[in-house]
C-alpha cells in the first residue's frame, strides 16, 4: 500500500534524478538511461492505473509532514494514473522509434542535454497530472514551457531557432496569464490547494460575493492554458515548432505535451470551481466556438500544406480543436469523448510522425509530399504505420479515431443548442481529413518514385524502430476495439475527480 | 530580404500594423479588465481578508516549533511547500542545460575564441584587480551569510547562491577564466551541481515519503535561533545555494564565451 | 468602484504595469526589448503579490520566539510564492537571451519582424 | 508614507512604459535595472525584505549583468559598432 501510494512522487523524482545526472553525461549514457526511466515510469503507472481501477479509489499524498491547508500535496485517481501511463508510455515510444534520428540530428556532445531536458519534460508532466496545488502548476508549467522550447531547438538549424523563439514567446505570453488567474485566485479565497479552494468557491457562488473576479479568474486560466496547448487562434506557433524539430521531439510535442494543458484544464474546472459554477459562467461556450473553429481552420490549412510534417503539426490544431469541443459541450458524455480523443491523438501523432520519418528516409530526406512516391512500398512498416494512423484520424470504424467521433457525436446530443453546430463540424472535419490524409496515402502506395534510383531500395528499420511502431499501432487497435474498457475507466476516473 | 518587391513588402507591412493594433487593443481590454477586477477585490492593506486565514496565521504561530526555523518565509518554501521549490532549482537547472544546448562551443573553437580575445581583453585593467580583491571576500562572506542565516534572518539559498555567483562572476571578469578554472573546473562544477540537486531531491523525497505516508522520518530541529537549527532547512539551503551559484556562474560562462 | 480601486492602489498600479508589460511582449519585434517586457509583466505579478501580502502596522514574519502572534506579524505565503516566482523568472530570461543570441547568430538581426520578412522573401 | 509609495509606483509605471518607447536597447536595459531596484525598494517597503534582497541580488543583478552580456555579445559579432538595430 505504501509503494503503491508513493507510485507519483517515485516517478516524479525518478525523472528528475534521471535528468540530473545525465546532463554531464556522454550522450550513450544519457539515451540508455533516459529511455530506461521512461520504461520504468510507464511499468509505474500502470501498476498504479490497475490498482486504482480495481478498488476505485482514489488518494491525496501530502509532500511532507503537514496535512492538507498547511502542506502540499499530490493527488492521484483512475483519471490521473490513466493519463501518466498513457503519456509515459508515448514518450517511451516517440524516443525509442526516434532515437536514429536523434544521433543523426544533434550534435553528440548535446546528446545527453538532449536527453536531460526529456526526462525533465516528463517529469513536469507528471507534476501537472498529479499535482493538487495551484501555484505548484504553474511552477511546473514554466519547467514544461522551457523544456519543450530545449527540445525543439536541440536540432540547431536557422528554422528550429526562429520556431522556436516564436514558441517560446507565444508560451510566456500564456503563462503571464495563467499566473495572474492563480494569483487573483488566491487573492479572493486564501487557499492554493484545489480541494481548499473548491470549498472557499461554493461559499462564494453562495453568496454572489466576488462574482466578477471569479468569472474573469476562470477566464484567464482558460486562456492561458488555451495559448499554450494551441487552440485556433493562438496556433500561430505550433507548425514551425513541430514541424522543424527532431521527429522525436515532434512527436512528444503534439502527442502529449500539448495535451497536458488540457489535463491540468480539466482538473481545474473539476477541483477549483465545481462543475457547475464553471457551466453557470459560460466559459465552455467560448471553448466551443473556438474548438469549432479549430477543427475547421486546422484542417483547412493542413490540406494546403505539401510538407509532410508540417501537415500533421495543422491537422494537431484541428485534433486539439476537437478537444476543447467536446470539453465546451458541457455534457458529461462531451468531456468523455474528449479525455478519450485525448487518448486516441496521443497514440496516433507520434504514430503518424515517426511512420512520416520513416518515409522521408525512403524518399532520400525529402519533405514534400510529393516526392515520396512510392514510399509505402520501400519502408513497408513506415507506410503500413502510415496507414493505420491516417484512417484512424479520418475517423474510420475500428481504428481509434472512429470511436472518439461518435463519442463527440453522442456528447453534442446532450445540448439542444450546440448539438446542430458540432454534428456539421463533425461531418465536415472528417470529410477534410480524409481530403489531406488519403491523397497522402494514395501517393505512398500508388506512383512511382520521380528519382529511378529510389526504386528498388528497400529500407532496413531498425529494431528499436519497429518495436515501438508496432507498439503505437497496438495501443491503436486497443483503444479501437476494447474502447468499452477504456470509455469506462475514464467515465470513473471523471466521477471521482 | 531584396527579393520581395514593393508591393509584397507593403502587404507585409500592413500586416504588421493590423497586428499591432490588434494586439493594442487586445492589451487595452486586459489592462480595463484587470483594473475592474482589482476594484472589486478586498482593500488593500487591511486585516479581514480572505488571504488572511487560518493558514497563513498557523504558520506564524506554529512555524517555529514545528520547523524550527525563525524565518517563516524560508520555513514555507523549505517545509511547508517545499515541493514548488524543488520544481524552483528544477527550473534552474533547466535553464542552465537549455543554454548548455544553445550556447556551448567546442572545445577546439572556445580555445580559439580565447586565444582571439585576449590581447584585446580590456577587463583586466589594475582597477578592476584591485576593486576585486577587496570586493570578492566581502561578496562571498556575504552570500554564505546569506545561506547559513536563511532560516534566521531574510535571504536563503537563492539569494545567498545568486551573490556567490556574483563572486564568482567578478572574480572571472577581474582574473580572466584561466584563474577561475583552477578552483572551479568544469568537472567540479558539474559534480558540485549534479551533487547540490541531487541531495536535495533525495531528502526532500526522503521527507514528502515518510510524509506522505505517515511514518515518522522528522529530523531534530535542534535550538530554536541558533545556526543548527531548523532541521533539514540549512543543509537544504546550503543545497540551493549551490545550484543557484553554479547555474549563475555557469549561465555567465557560456553567455560569455561558450564554455568554462 | 472608483473608490475601492483608490484605495487597492498598488494592486491597480501593479495590473497596469502587467499590461504594460503584456503589450511589449506581445507587440515588441525587438527581442531584448520583447524579454524585458516579458520580466517587467511578471515582476508586476509579484508586485500584486506583496501587495495582497501588506498589512498595515504589521512586521515582516521573522519570529522573535515560538510562539507568534498571527496579528503581529504580515502574511508569509505571497512572499514565498514570489521567490519562487523571482527564480523562475531569471531562469526564463536566460533561456530567452542565448535563444535571442543564437537567432542573431543565424539571421543577423535581432528583429523579428526583419527576420520574418527576409525568410518570406527567400520563400517566394 | 503613501505618497511615498504612489510614487514610487508612477516611477515604476513610468519605466514600464519608456521600455518600449525607447528606440535603443542599451538606455532600456538600464532603464529595466533601475525598475528592478525602484521594485526592492518598494518590496522593502511593504515589509518582505526576503523579496527586497532577492530582487535587488537576482532582479537588478544577475538578471541586467545576463542582458548586458548578450548585448556585449551582439555588438562583438557585429564588428564593434555603436549599436545594435532597432
């Protein structure tokens, strides 16, 4: 029971010794052990994941020796235990079928900074699952914003520096804002922890006392949270800064660390202001609009895009939009569907960008689309990868995507108002995903390759690679078809969040 | 740049200027917002606030004896909330291999880089030698003051560790890197940081586990008011010092030339 | 309303300066000038900070013996929160500044704006 | 004592301001350290003199010596002119 209940704190603190001690490190040592780490967190999770879901409870851990005003605490339940192994497990994967590329792209005295600053991301991924204090967040935000900045720019060109920069701004500019929202949130209830803060609100929504305050404090946290997991209008960043990094970091980034923010968002509207109070001020509304607008101007954008990777970093603002759409519904089904759709673009993007890879290296490094003719049949995995998470995108049955569409459908039933709006997007999104996503298939299986000398080249995939290919196509098909297990874990980690 | 034409150009520009206003615009609607959230907040400087609650007065009226630090600031963020300051060195640290990752040379090219610098460098006048070495044991003893007193009195590990840096940064300019390299070499710097950050993750784990499942783990507080006092909170301080002084001192280094 | 803003006139002070800051960041092209507005809009989170922690006629929570009287001392947390705050701050300047230095590396100019117009340039 | 404090705070504001109004960086650099000493002195002030030394050592020191380091660097690679572009 003890280990079990220190699960968190371990992985948080294995993480971080892992970082601190392979930053001086030779760059071999560095990838074994950062790679190991992330296998052992993810072995963690998941035994905590099981437990949790056996008994259905769920537990607060104080970091120290004083209770729960005094102290700080983690607090874990089915919901935060199913996003850590979730999110450690992709990043295992996205390093291990990356980890090529990595030697090829960086410079090997930077390796094992490299591998230092994942560790670190991980590690304030989990504090931002886990954490139940506001101010920690934050601070665990700023960790996050400047390690995902490190990793993009390890890969130093004049593209990943300028990306990154824009990145780096776009981050701060959000976290100004969220400070300020936990600052004034503390200003009118005294309290940083969330259950104490919860508390302090029903009081106040009781007594219509700070009514104003309140509703512009959900408001910037909401904005801040929303600039720095890229809802449409604040995207701006996101394609450069995936689209240039190493495919690891690309894969990291759109697959998990984005969808951090909506963890912590979650667990703000749940634990901070009670979901009614949040229902009540109307800012899921705003959420939804601009979800809705995401899906459309993600895709719209994606299918002008001829750059492999910089397509899939717009079709993530469209999956991102998606997200904030079934969370703004304001139906339980709607945020079920979104913490699933969670799932499913964790799994798929790092998919999609390591199968991208392996494509582009079977195409002689080129990026354009159409120069990878004939891709699919050269590197049999990367196309059949490929493959999987395109349809799984379009939303086709069977594949994972296809579930948490009709779940985003079932969701938007639940309100007469927003029902009709989401359903067109829904039908439409999906008809522009398959207008960027098929043609991409189209060209890998069918044309031949413009340059004669790629023809009969038949791509060598190393074991590391296949590996975790093979394992993101699996968690793919899992959450695909043994979607009842999975929809109820959420549903249970919801109903004791 | 001379590729676009004019007119291109004049789009890019009108671009900007929408984006600019927009942006004012976006900034002047924050700024009335906050100001109509800050009318409707409790007064200023009073006592019946909200923030004045029974956390707040417990750590003043039990902060001493259950952490034995006299210093309530440095007893929170040490004890009571010690978890955002170990995500506090985290960041430092983070920082540090960040710019690591940008900055850093070769070691061929920042011994060019020095051979090319020093006929030219400037900083070694006698001035400077002489104000440093009156200056560089006054800033240290006071950083380590700073350090060893931080339960006591203001300051603490960040403050403390950000004049040792300081030091360190003076005693570079003033001597030149080849002087400051013979007690501070970039193998000892990496041990002092890695070790600094290393045992404080690991006693504060020891403390948030014991903690956390409720098991006795306290360490004695000793006297209340002298320097052993305060239990884990000096050598956690001494701990931060040290990060905080190798990540200025190492984040000055490589702004500077690239390497140590 | 007008009132009550008088008299929080160091909270009202410290949010116009956060939107000073804001804009610099936001609006800024150059990127010194970009990460000083940047430090100014937290320190003006921090000031805001201090303020919530003020109260009149109290000490700075250094204890003179066990045992403190809660109304004689100020309120220790918004101090804490703020140190940390400082830390991380500095740390995210240092990070933005070798970023801001290896883009001048590249690109030769420290203008966003200048940078972005000369790549589209490349492009077409 | 007020007043002292309303003060201060236009001074601050002030700074904030001219920051982005001044056309040259290195007058915007010194304006942000003397912003950061005007700040500790307002932290001492409101009675958290663990803030005003941390300010006044990691805010107005370390951070402005970073600043000036870069611009040193910027300058240096631009072949020891005046000044930076705008």
């Amino acid at each position: 029971m003890i280990w079990l209940h220190s699960i968190p704190l371990i992985c948080i603190l294995l993480t971080l010794l892992t970082a601190a001690v392979s930053l001086p490190g030779r760059g071999r040592w560095g990838e074994g052990l950062c790679l190991l780490t992330a296998g052992a967190v993810t072995v963690l999770s998941a035994a905590l994941l099981v437990d949790l879901w056996r008994t259905g409870e769920s537990f607060t851990f104080a970091m120290g020796h004083f209770p729960a005003p005094w102290g700080n605490e983690l607090r874990a339940g089915v919901f935060e235990a199913l996003m850590a192994a979730a999110f450690s497990a992709v990043a295992l994967c996205s390093l291990l079928a990356g980890r090529e590329r990595i030697r090829q792209d960086i410079a090997p005295a930077r390796l094992g900074v490299y591998y230092a600053q994942c560790s670190l991301l991980l590690c304030s991924l989990l504090a931002l699952i886990y954490t139940n204090d506001m101010f920690t967040a934050y601070v665990f935000i700023e960790i996050n914003t400047l390690t995902a900045c490190a990793i993009v720019v390890a890969k130093d060109t004049p593209e990943t520096v300028l990306a990154t920069i824009r990145y780096l701004f776009m981050s701060l500019l959000g976290s100004g804002l969220f400070l300020i929202g936990v600052i004034l949130l503390y200003a009118i209830t005294g309290h940083l922890l969330m259950p104490n803060i919860l508390a302090a609100m029903s009081q106040l929504a009781a007594s219509g006392e700070y009514a104003l305050p309140t509703g512009m404090i959900i408001l910037l946290l909401s904005l801040g949270l929303a600039v720095k997991s890229a809802l449409f209008p604040f995207h701006t960043w996101l394609p450069s800064a995936h689209g240039s990094a190493t495919t690891a970091s690309s894969a990291i980034l759109s697959g998990i660390v984005l969808k951090g923010y909506v963890v912590l968002l979650l667990k703000i509207f749940y634990r901070v202001f009670g979901l009614e109070f949040v229902h009540r001020l109307r800012t899921p509304d705003l959420l939804f609009v601009l979800g809705l607008a995401g899906m459309l101007m993600g895709s719209v954008l994606a299918i002008r895009e001829r750059d492999i990777k910089r397509m899939l970093a717009y079709s993530s603002v469209a999956q991102i939009g998606y997200i904030f759409m079934g969370i703004g519904l304001s139906t339980l089904t709607g945020t079920v569907a979104a913490c699933f759709h969670i799932l499913t673009h964790a799994v798929t993007k790092p998919l999609l960008f390591c199968a991208a890879d392996g494509l582009m290296e079977a195409s002689g490094r080129q990026r354009d689309i159409f120069a990878m003719k004939g891709a699919g049949r050269r590197n049999l995995l990367a196309g059949v990868a490929f493959a999987v998470g395109a349809l799984s995108m379009v939303g086709i049955p069977l594949f994972s995507g296809f579930v948490s569409k009709l779940y985003f459908a079932l969701g938007s039933l639940g309100d007469p108002d927003k029902m009709l709006p989401a359903l067109l997007m829904l039908v439409l999104s999906a008809v522009l995903n398959a207008m960027y996503y098929l043609p991409v298939l189209v060209t890998i299986y069918m044309g031949d390759p413009v340059d004669g000398a790629l023809r009969l080249e038949r791509a060598k995939n190393k074991g590391g690679y296949i590996l975790a290919v093979g394992a993101l196509i699996g968690l793919n098909f899992v959450l695909g078809i043994r979607y009842p297990a999975v929809i109820a874990a959420i549903e249970r980690g919801l109903a004791t969040l | 740049m001379n590729r676009l034409n004019d007119g291109e150009r004049g789009i890019f520009r009108r671009f900007q200027a929408g984006y600019g206003a927009i942006g004012l615009l976006v900034s002047g609607a924050l700024a009335a917002v906050l100001l109509l959230t800050v009318s409707y907040l409790p007064g200023f400087g009073q006592a019946d606030r909200p923030t004045e609650n029974e956390v707040s007065q417990r750590y003043i009226a039990k902060g001493l004896e259950e952490t034995g630090a006299t210093n309530v600031v440095a007893a929170v963020i040490l004890d009571y909330r010690a978890f955002d300051t170990l995500g506090e060195s985290a960041v430092l640290f983070a920082a540090l291999a960040a710019v690591i990752l940008l900055l850093r040379e070769e070691p061929a090219a920042l011994a060019r880089r020095m051979a090319e610098r020093k006929p030219f460098e400037p900083d070694q006048g006698p001035i400077l030698r002489i104000t440093a070495r009156v200056l560089i044991p006054w800033l240290l003893l006071f950083g380590a003051y700073l350090v060893l007193n931080g339960h006591l009195s203001p300051g603490g590990g960040f403050s403390g560790g950000a004049v040792t840096g300081a030091a360190m940064i003076l005693h570079n300019l003033a001597f030149g890197p080849e002087q400051t390299r013979r007690f501070l070499s970039e193998r000892i710097f990496f041990r002092l940081l890695v070790g600094a950050l290393c045992f404080y993750g690991l006693a504060k784990g020891y403390v948030f586990f014991t903690g956390g499942n409720h098991l006795p783990g306290s360490i004695p507080l000793g006297q209340a008011g002298s320097i052993f006092s305060g239990g884990l909170i000096g050598p956690l301080n001494i701990a931060v010092g040290i990060v905080t002084a190798c990540a200025v001192y190492g984040i000055f280094a490589l702004f500077d030339r690239g390497g140590w | 309303m007008g009132e009550n803003l008088l008299r929080n006139y160091l909270e009202a002070g410290a949010v116009v300066i956060f939107s000073v800051g804001f804009s610099t960041l936001l609006l800024q092209s150059n990127l010194i000038k970009k990460i000083i507005g940047f430090n100014i809009m937290d320190t003006a989170v921090f000031l805001f900070l201090a303020a919530k922690g003020y109260i009149a006629g109290r000490r700075a929570p250094i204890l003179t013996g066990p045992g403190g009287d809660p109304a004689q001392y100020i309120n220790p947390i918004p101090s804490a929160l703020v140190l940390t705050g400082i830390v991380i701050s500095v740390s995210v300047t240092a990070f933005a500044l070798a970023l801001a230095l290896r883009l001048y590396e590249r690109y030769g100019s420290l203008d966003l704006n200048e940078i972005l117009l000369s790549r589209e340039g490349e492009k077409t | 004592m007020t007043l002292f404090k309303v003060l201060l705070l236009l001074f601050l504001i002030a700074c904030a301001a001219a920051v982005s109004l001044t056309r040259r960086l290195l007058p915007a650099i010194i304006i942000f350290m003397s912003y950061s000493l005007v700040m500790s002195l307002l932290w001492a002030l409101l009675e958290a003199p663990d803030l005003a030394v941390t300010e006044a050592a990691v805010g107005a020191g370390i951070t402005s010596v970073l600043f000036f380091l870069a611009l040193k660097r910027v300058r240096a690679l631009r072949g020891e002119e005046n000044e930076p572009p705008e």
